[in-house]
C-alpha cells in the first residue's frame, strides 16, 4: 500500500494488486460502525468493492481512495481495542462508539501514531484525540 497525500485534508490510497493479491491491505467487509452504523470512511470501498475494482483494473494501476475530514479510519493500540470487546477484525467503530464501550474520552497514549492510518486526515473529533489539531493537518 503506497500512501500519498494529497493536499490539505486528502490522502490517496493505491492499492496494488500484488498486494491485494498476497493479502495485504485487505479493507473490511464493511466500513460501517458496528453499533450505530455510520459510515467511518466514506471515501473508501469495501472489501467486496475493492475486490470487483481491481479485477477491473487490467492496467495494474492500482485504484484510487481518499480519507478526509468525513473520515474515522484509524487503528488504537491492541490493549484499546480488547478493552471495547473487540478482536481483530471483527469490524469498525466510530470514535464516539469506541469512546462509549470504553467509557472514557480516547486520548493520544491510545494510538500507535507513527502508524500510516494515524497520521492522515480525519473528522474533527478523530484529530483532537490523536492530539492534532486542525490547522495542523491542514498544512
């Protein structure tokens, strides 16, 4: 997965099909909450998407995504994610619903931030408890 920005609040994502492929970078079969059902990456396919994309591509040029300011896509460190009943894989939620199970406010001890997924744009909410600011992500 090549990550590249794209100006002030859009990340592009190539997913290439060696990758894809070999298993890596696989998205989720769906980026809806599993507890209130919002869409946490509107700019993203899913998994099925995906899959029907890059068959399509007979080029090999990989297929183009973007996260943004509508975005909640992020990874927590494991301990975060246990601690909400959650294993891996087994499905998203949005900072509001993941801050619910666990019943306290996320905060940036809860990211491992050098993480590619942690450090791109993101809703208002997501960049606060990462420990960013908005006009940081902006420049």
């Amino acid at each position: 997965m090549a990550i590249t920005s794209l100006g002030r609040n859009v990340l592009s994502m190539q997913l290439w099909k060696r990758d894809a492929d070999r298993g890596v970078a696989w998205p989720p079969e769906s980026w809806a909450c599993i507890d209130c059902g919002v869409n946490t990456a509107p700019g993203l396919l899913n998994r099925r998407q995906l899959q029907q994309a890059l068959a399509r591509d007979w080029a090999d040029q990989g297929v183009e995504q973007y996260l943004d300011e509508f975005s909640e896509v992020y990874i927590v460190k494991n301990r975060v994610w246990r601690a909400a009943g959650m294993s891996p894989f087994n499905g998203c939620l949005c900072i509001g619903c993941l801050e619910r199970r666990l019943g306290r406010t996320l905060t940036p001890e809860d990211f491992p931030l050098k993480h590619a997924l942690n450090c791109g744009p993101g809703t208002k909410r997501l960049l606060e408890r990462r420990g960013h600011n908005q006009k940081e992500q902006q420049s």
